[in-house]
C-alpha cells in the first residue's frame, strides 16, 4: 500500500529555520516525483515545487525559487520541505504528493503538515 | 505565473450534472493535455479525481469527467450527490516546467 506520512505540526518563531518530511512507503521511492503545496487558512492550494529522488532533479515555483529548498534521502524514502528563515507569512498548511511524471497530477497525498509561525 | 481563474462556487441539486470551468492561456491549460482535477473535502487532504484532461484513476466514479478546448479546461459531475461537497481545484502543468494551480471552487449540493 502506498502510503506518504508526513512530520507532525510546529509552532516556530519568525526567522527560525525548520525542515519536514514526508516519509514514503509501498512503492520505489526513486521512480516517482514528489511535490509540495501550500494552503495558507482559508485559501487554496499552491505548487510549491518538486523533486525526482532518483537523481535529484528539482523543479521550484517562481513564487517560491529562493524562499524554500526541497530535498530528499533515498536511503530512507523521504522527501524535506525546509526553511531558513521563517516568516509570519509562511503560516500555512503543507502537503507532498506522489506523481508518475512531472506533468501528471499527484495520486497519492500526505495527510499535511501544519505550520503556525508566531512571535 | 497567474493561477487558473475558476468559478467561486457552484451548486446543483442531487441527480443534476454540474460543470466547473478553469481558464488559462496557450502557456499551461491551452499548451499541454496535461490538466489535473482535484476533490478536497473541509478538513482533508486533496484528491485526484481526473489527470491529463479527462483519465479517471482507479477506483474514481465514472460520475467525474473531464475536458478541455482550447485554454479552458472543464470537470462535470453528473448525478451529482450530497457526498460530493467540496472544494474542486484544477491545475495545469505550464510551459516553464512547473504546475500552477486554480483559485478553488465551492461545490455546495442543495
């Protein structure tokens, strides 16, 4: 069974920094790409970015090239959504995605990650 | 780049069809047969309902389909069901290699 389970809610301060990840099981890990979304409260999804772990190859919105690295780890079947330095704005909750290819849309979701930063 | 522009809301009665619509431009919706549909109910993680315009995955009533013309892409749900309220996002890969999705529409089953 297919299965994205991601690391659970934070509570930061602006300008900390914070990585999560979205631990992978059930398929091959390297043959898929996983992307991230955003929804900020109330609002709707998006793209954030994504990876193909079997080589690393990384796409980023423009929204978002410079304000976020997405990476992963294939020796344990994760994919990481980090910050350096968090804003009030990053407020939000995060999904990652399973997708066959860079253009199809995800099949398989994580359950999110919500991220509340506050001073 | 712009998200796709999608109706607010919708509403159909139960049994009714309804269609929610996603416009973008030659460079994403209109450039590519690459437009995903998606199901969040509140509180949930997205769905995938319809990939690369108009392919249902696995196990995803035949109630759902999807098209497109020209830079207008289009999910219609037929017998339309309480079961079926909620958020519907499109989304479009583009010509920069990227995804972009839609605002979000409200499904509201009468």
């Amino acid at each position: 069974e297919v299965q994205l389970v991601q690391s659970g809610a934070e509570v930061k301060k602006p300008g900390e920094s914070l990585r999560i990840s979205c631990r992978t099981s059930g398929y091959s890990f390297t043959n898929y790409w996983i992307g991230w979304v955003r929804q900020t409260p109330g609002k709707g999804l998006e793209w954030m970015g994504i990876i193909y772990p079997g080589d690393s190859d990384t796409r980023y919105s423009p929204s978002f090239q410079g304000q976020v690295t997405i990476s992963a780890d294939k020796s344990i079947s994760t994919a990481y959504l980090q910050w350096s330095s968090l804003k009030a704005s990053d407020t939000a909750m995060y999904y990652c995605a399973r997708s066959t290819s860079l253009w199809t849309g995800g099949d398989y979701w994580g359950q999110g990650t919500l991220v509340t930063v506050s001073s | 780049q712009s998200a796709l522009t999608q109706p607010a809301s919708v509403s159909g009665s139960p049994g009714q069809s309804i269609t929610i619509s996603c416009t973008g431009t030659s460079s994403d919706v209109g450039g590519y047969n690459y437009v995903s549909w998606y199901q969040q109910p509140p509180g949930k993680a997205p769905k995938l309902m319809i990939y690369d315009v108009s392919n249902r995955p696995s196990g995803v009533s035949n109630r759902f389909s999807g098209s497109k013309s020209a830079n207008t892409a289009s999910l219609t749900i037929s017998g339309l069901q309480a079961e079926d309220e909620a958020d519907y996002y499109c989304s479009a890969y583009t010509s920069s290699s990227t995804v972009v999705f839609g605002g979000g529409t409200k499904l509201t089953v009468l």
